[in-house]
C-alpha cells in the first residue's frame, strides 16, 4: 500500500523530494509516536528531520524518547551528538549519583544539580585501560576537553587542572575545577582510580570550604564537588555523606571495555609482533622509559610540561647524579625493564 503510494506521490509532484516508501514509512511512524499535537508543536516539530528519524528508529519508549527530543532542544545538539547520547545510554544515568544535595542545597538549586550529575561517566573516548595511574585519567580529560565537556552536560566551563589553593601555609591542589552557569557555582571534581572510600567525602568538605572561601563570588552559590572513583558501595557513600556538611555527590566512571575476549584470542601478541618487527620492542621500551621518567621528574619538583621526546634526556641526567644504585636510578631499570647501568 505505501509502496504505491509512494509512486503515486511522485507522478503527481515530481518537483517534490522525500516522497520515497521508505520516508512514508517514517512519517507514518512519526504520527503515530506523538499523537499528541501540543508535543508535536512545541518540541518534536523545532527537531531536523533526520533527528526525529533517529529517535524512532533508536529509542522505542515513549517516554525516553520524549526526553531525548527535549534535552536535543534545550542543549542544542547535532544528530551526531543526539546518537552519542542516545548510544551511550544518557537516559539511565542522568541523574542517577548518590548525592547530599537535598540537605545541602536550597531546593531549586538541588534540584538541578541532581539532575546534571550522571552515574556514571561514560569516559570511552580516553582509550585507557584498567591498569592506570590518576594522573594519566586526568591527562586523558585535559587532552580531550571537548569529549569531556560534552560528557559532563551543558553549562560547565573549564577553570583549570591541578588548580592551586594555599590553606595553613600549606599547598593543596584540585584535580580539576569548574564553572557551572547554570548553577552559579564552582564544581571541584576529584579523580580516584579505586572505589571509595569514607576519608574521601571529608577531603571534598576541606576542598569545598577553601574554595568557597578564595574564589567564590558573593553572587555565586555554594560551591559543590564530584567524587568520580573505579567503582562505590551505596551504603558506605550514605553513611560518608550523611554528616557532610559540603554539598558533594559520588559517580562512578566507565573506561574503554576493551577488545572482547574472542577476539583478543585471534590478535597477534606483543611477542608475535616483536619477531616480525623488531623495532616494535625498542618503541615499547622508550615508551615505558618517557612515562617513568614523567613521574620522576614530578616528583622531584623539575618541569614535567615538556614534549614527550625530550622528557628522557633530564631524568637520564637525574640518573647519572645518582648512583644506579639509588631508588631513581633502580625505579627507572626495573619500571623500563631495561639494564639499570646508564651512564
């Protein structure tokens, strides 16, 4: 029936484009999903058509897909943006991290920042496996700061990473602050790579209060905090935030998943790929030795922000200041898994 349908259309307005069985198909599809013409009106018509296309086609609840067609509007996103999110699974975890809002925040502002606060973060685009350190997931954000931005939902600015605050004397650095617009408020977020623990809620109520001390405006409201830790126990995030007096919430995150585990099977291994290049070995153990040496120049205080070729050169002549025998020179061999005796 649609089929000739199709045809006819077309005989009769040859002028006319997307009048194929195929869109009919759609348009019929389209009416019947929003019967409801002030909907209709208001939302679902201000979409692109392929938007809408893609709302049929991907999300079969009404009421999800209703939510979609809203959120595209009010935060403007591209069909590619609205597939991401749809593909990412937006709807369930909006809203969904364990927070202290209620008690902490005046009811409007709870309320929306319940609402902007996922569980969890969906942090695919990094490319890092399980195996890493906290600095390298914050790298990871900072060299993606648009994938992170999007990530965290519409209204956030970036201030800064390791930003400075000074309390007591002593220096204190934030993994990574915020700006919400939305909110009026600075969002501090600490990063962990293990699940939570108790003794974290109380670092964000120290963090909290400095911030809200030094840099809040007196139009700005309280500032609030993210915990983003591997993974979290419902009970022990209660009990750790009930007597926080700092507005704070804990979300968990989701790193790349990896090859599944057939095909990894069938891959070439490190081993396989070295016999038939060599020099792949040679890469791996640079690589190895740049990082290690990243993370010994940090930790002696020496300028770290260089490109990555020319990091080895200072931690080499770190090393050779030491004895191999010292703790930089052994960390270096046995991190590297190269021969400790560099001269």
């Amino acid at each position: 029936m649609i089929g000739r349908l199709a045809v006819d259309l077309r005989r009769e307005f040859p002028e006319m484009t997307g009048l194929s069985a195929r869109n009919l198909n759609y348009m019929k599809s389209f009416a019947e999903a929003y019967p409801d013409s002030e909907f209709l009106q208001q939302v679902v018509a201000k979409l692109p058509w392929g938007h809408n296309i893609r709302l049929l086609e991907a999300v079969k609840d009404d009421g999800e897909r209703r939510w979609y067609a809203k959120q595209a509007i009010e935060h403007g996103w591209s069909r590619n943006v609205l597939i991401h999110q749809i593909d990412s699974g937006l709807f369930q975890r909006q809203g969904k991290a364990l927070t202290n809002f209620a008690r902490t925040l005046p009811a409007e502002q709870s309320e929306l920042a319940q609402q902007l606060i996922k569980d969890p973060y969906n942090f695919e685009f990094l490319s890092l496996g399980a195996d890493l350190l906290e600095r390298e997931l914050e790298r990871g954000l900072l060299d993606h700061i648009p994938s992170t931005i999007l990530e965290l939902g519409k209204g956030f600015a970036f201030v800064g990473s390791q930003y400075h605050l000074s309390v007591g004397g002593q220096d204190f650095y934030l993994d990574l602050l915020f700006y919400h617009f939305r909110l009026r408020c600075f969002v501090v977020i600490d990063l962990k790579i293990e699940d939570f623990q108790p003794e974290f809620a109380g670092k964000m109520n120290f963090y909290l209060s400095a911030v809200d001390d030094q840099l809040r405006h007196p139009a700005d409201n309280p500032s609030i905090g993210i915990i983003l830790c591997k993974g979290c126990n419902e009970l022990i995030v209660e009990y750790a935030l009930r007597e926080s007096s700092g507005p704070m919430g804990v979300a968990g995150y989701q790193l790349s998943k990896g090859l599944p585990e057939k095909l990894r099977a069938e891959l070439p291994t490190v081993e396989e790929f070295s016999k038939d290049f060599p020099l792949l070995s040679v890469v791996k153990v640079r690589i190895d030795i740049e990082r290690t040496a990243r993370t010994l120049l940090e930790r002696h205080g020496l300028n770290a922000q260089r490109p990555r070729s020319s990091a080895v050169v200072p931690a080499l002549q770190l090393c050779q200041s030491n004895p191999t025998g010292t703790p930089a020179g052994r960390e270096i061999a046995a991190r590297s898994g190269v021969s400790s005796s560099i001269s």
